[in-house]
C-alpha cells in the first residue's frame, strides 16, 4: 500500500526556490526537471516504505538523502508529509523546521 504524500507549503517554496536557482544558474530547465525528477522518484520510494529514511534529530522526523540535498519528511496515518528540502552545501546551522 502506497502513501499518499503531501509538500508542505514551506518544502513546496523551497522546491520552486531550488528548481529557479538552477534553471538561472544553467539558463536551461534540463537539470531542473532532472533534479525534480529525482526528488518524485524519492518520494515515490518512501511512499511505498515511509521507514526507508532515517530517523533525524528532529522529534518524528525522518530524513533521506537526495543528491545533495536533505529531504525531511513526517508520517501521519497513511500520510507522508515533506517537511523540508536541504541543500547540504549549506550552514547546517541555519536548518530548521517549521
């Protein structure tokens, strides 16, 4: 049984923040849709087994990685619930989770 998944608005405005930064970057949208395609492939796996991530530090929050980036995601019910995108090359520091 497959999950459903659900992007939070804040996982949504970091995904469309990611994709336009490549899409300037390389003045292309090939790697974007490449990129977003890596990042459904994912969640199509954890919609099929929400335990693959790891557990993360933050309370019931699960982690897998993408490439270079931090794909943050909670299970509710039948629910999975992208929570953040992380671009590793940044100040671990600076990640929260609203």
């Amino acid at each position: 049984m497959a999950f459903k998944v659900v992007w939070s608005a804040h996982a949504q405005a970091q995904r469309k923040s990611i994709l336009k930064y490549w899409l300037k970057r390389n003045g292309s949208v090939t790697y974007s849709q490449k990129l977003d395609l890596r990042f459904r492939a994912a969640l199509r796996i954890i919609a099929r087994n929400p335990l693959i991530g790891r557990p993360s530090t933050f309370n019931d929050v699960r982690v897998k990685v993408v490439g270079d980036y931090l794909l943050f995601y909670t299970v509710s019910g039948n629910i999975v619930i992208v929570a953040s995108l992380w671009d590793n090359r940044q100040d671990p520091e600076r990640l929260r989770l609203p």
